[in-house]
C-alpha cells in the first residue's frame, strides 16, 4: 500500500513538471509572437522605405554622380541586410512556436523508451486502434506509467530547451536588423531632403 502511495506520488509530480513546460511553452509562444509582429513592422517599414527613395529620389534624379551612385548602393545594401536578418528572425520565431522536431522520440537517443499516453501522435502510432490503446492502459501498471511520464517529461524539456533558444535567436536577428534599418532610415530621408536645399 505505501509502494503504490509513493508510485502515484511520484506519478503526480512528473504530471505536475509536463504540465509546467507546458505553460512554459505558451509563454514562449506569445513571446515569439510579440517579435513576429515587430518583425513584420520592420519588414513593411523597409519595402516602403524602398519604395520611397525610388519614387522620391531616383525617379526625380536625371543622373547619379559617382558619391551618389555609392549612396544608393550603400542604402540597398543595408535595407537587403535588414529584410535578411527580419527573414532569419521570422524563421526562428516560428520555429519556437512550433515543433521543428521530425519525430518525438529523436528527444529520447538510441534506445527511446514508449511514451504511450502521455503523448498522443507516439500513442496512436505505436497502438494504431482502440482495441489494443485499450488493453494496453488496463495492463499498464503504476511503474508502467512513472516510465511513460519520465519520457514524456525527458521528451517536453528538450523541446522547451529548443524553442527558447529559438526565441532568442529571434531577437537577436531582430535587434541585428534595427541598425542597417536605421542607416537606411537616414539615408533615405537625407537623400529625399536633399534636393530641397539644393
């Protein structure tokens, strides 16, 4: 009796830690949302910002001197630079939202133990009908289950220590993509000035 006392009690906290990562999970997940939104600003930002050095500058320009050849250049090159980082951003971002991995049990090595139950693409895979999900959960004892929660628990912390690295690769793309849009910012907006003092 105090055996199967302490089996579910350890049954319960392994329940209690998968369900913790799940929250965690969320939360990543709305924080990657926050950075796909700023990324999508900043992507609209610098196709417009394109838009306007061709519309009010080059179309108005009859011919480039060299310094102004070199400007235009420049000012490509940086608002290309800010779209790429933004892409990386973006790809990160959605890859901490959702599970890149191929398959669950590449968490678990060489030798995955059955995650049945607590996980439902390996459960209906490996048991495929009612019938035998259900003669396995009768047959299933307390250690049965314990071993279950631990790969399953094994299983949501690596994929948690992913999405988080994922996220901050995120930011950090987008932080990136801030300065060659800042100078893209300035450059537009001195040579769109220019000719108004000129």
């Amino acid at each position: 009796m105090a055996e199967e006392r302490d089996a579910k009690e350890r049954l319960s906290m392994l329940t209690w830690m998968i369900d913790r990562y799940d929250v965690l999970r969320v939360a990543i997940s709305r924080r990657a949302a926050i950075v796909l939104s700023a990324d999508a600003i900043l992507v609209t930002a610098t196709i417009f910002l394109f838009g306007q050095y061709h519309s009010g500058y080059l179309a108005n320009a009859a011919k480039l001197t060299t310094a102004e050849e070199v400007i235009t250049v420049a000012f490509i090159v940086f608002a290309v630079g800010t779209i790429g980082l933004l892409c990386m951003s973006i790809l990160s971002a959605t890859s901490s939202i959702v599970n890149v991995w191929g398959n669950s049990r590449d968490m678990l090595g060489d030798e995955p133990p059955h995650i049945y139950f607590f996980h439902a693409r390996d459960t209906y895979e490996e048991l495929g009908n009612f019938n035998t999900f259900r003669n396995r959960l009768e047959q299933s004892s307390n250690e049965d289950f314990i071993s279950y929660a631990q790969a399953e628990l094994w299983r949501v912390t690596v994929a948690t220590y992913h999405r988080h690295n994922d996220l901050k690769k995120a930011i950090q793309y987008l932080y990136y993509a801030i300065f060659p849009f800042m100078i893209s910012l300035f450059i537009c907006s001195i040579m769109i000035v220019k000719p108004l003092f000129t």
